[in-house]
C-alpha cells in the first residue's frame, strides 16, 4: 500500500479544546481522504469601515477608528477546495461527503494548518460545492469558511516555554 504524504492538510477540532492533541484532531488527508489543489492561504480579514459624506465638502469623513483609536475588522471569509481521492477502498465519495458534513455543518471548529502549526483559527467550516467528475476518477469539495479575525497562538500564557526553539525573531513570550 502507497502511503500519501501532504504537506498542506488540515487539522481540525470541535468543541471546547484546552489542549491541541493532534490525536484527537481530524485531518483533511487520513481522515477523509481530501488533498487540497494548491496550498491552503486563509483570506485576510477586511477593516471595518465607518464613514460619512458630508454635502458641499471634499472626500468623506472617516470614522472607523474614532472610538477604538485602532482599526477593527471583520471575520475572515473564502473557501478552500480539496481533491477527493475516490480510489480509496470504502471510502466513495459518499462516504466522505457524509463524513464531512457530519463533522463540519452547523458547528464551530478550531482548525490548525501543517503548515502553520503554532496557530489556529476558529469559526465555522461548511461544504460550499461538491463538484464530481464525468469520468469518475476524482471529485472536487469547496469548502467554505466564515472564521473570527484572528489566528491565535495554541500556547497560553500558563503554558511552558523552552529557551532551544524560542526564536527571538519572530516567537512572544507570554508572561502571566
């Protein structure tokens, strides 16, 4: 038996999750059998805008970070669209579109990218458009996503931190 290797799946988390065990993680690849069709990018969120047209005058007034002093913005919304491996036995597409929809629809998720695993964005997931093929070698799943504005850490700050990874560069130290 081959096995598939992915660089760019996908793990995902349902429920209340204290601690990101990608034991207990649904992967796009082993789980379902879905491989995506380029590398996965998460759509950055739009600001919020807040402006007025005042009559007689030039441009507009803009509002949008008069009561924060800083910008805030909207949830992160696109899809992603994943290739179905239909040669898998047991697994038709059937099974797998089921199997999706049983996990994704109606529920809010934590979804952590392999090629990011230090972070997690959490929201909804659903299936955008299930597109099969005429000659049955493969299908096509979009799915869509509606996730809150910010990737999070999945360290906390009671969580330990080592000094050998810890990269001055780019890591935060989380005091609490």
């Amino acid at each position: 038996m081959i096995m598939i290797e992915c660089p760019h799946s996908l793990y995902f988390f349902r429920g209340d999750v204290e601690t990101f065990d990608m034991a207990n993680a649904v992967n796009t690849l082993k789980d379902w059998f879905i491989v995506p069709l380029g590398r996965p990018v998460i759509a950055p969120p739009k600001q919020k805008l807040s402006t007025i047209d005042i009559p007689g005058a030039n441009g507009v007034l803009d509002l949008s970070n008069s009561l924060t002093h800083y910008p805030v913005f909207e949830n992160r919304q696109g899809n992603l669209k994943f290739a179905v491996l239909n040669d898998k036995p047991g697994y038709d597409w059937l099974t797998v579109y089921t199997k999706i929809l049983k996990f994704l629809q109606g529920n809010n998720v934590k979804m952590i990218m392999e090629d990011d695993p230090k972070y997690y964005y959490e929201g909804r997931f659903y299936v955008d458009d299930w597109d099969s093929r005429n000659d049955g070698t493969w299908s096509e799943v979009t799915l869509g996503y509606d996730l809150h504005p910010y990737r999070r850490s999945i360290y906390t700050s009671i969580d330990e931190w080592l000094w050998d990874p810890f990269n001055f560069e780019t890591d935060v130290i989380q005091t609490t």
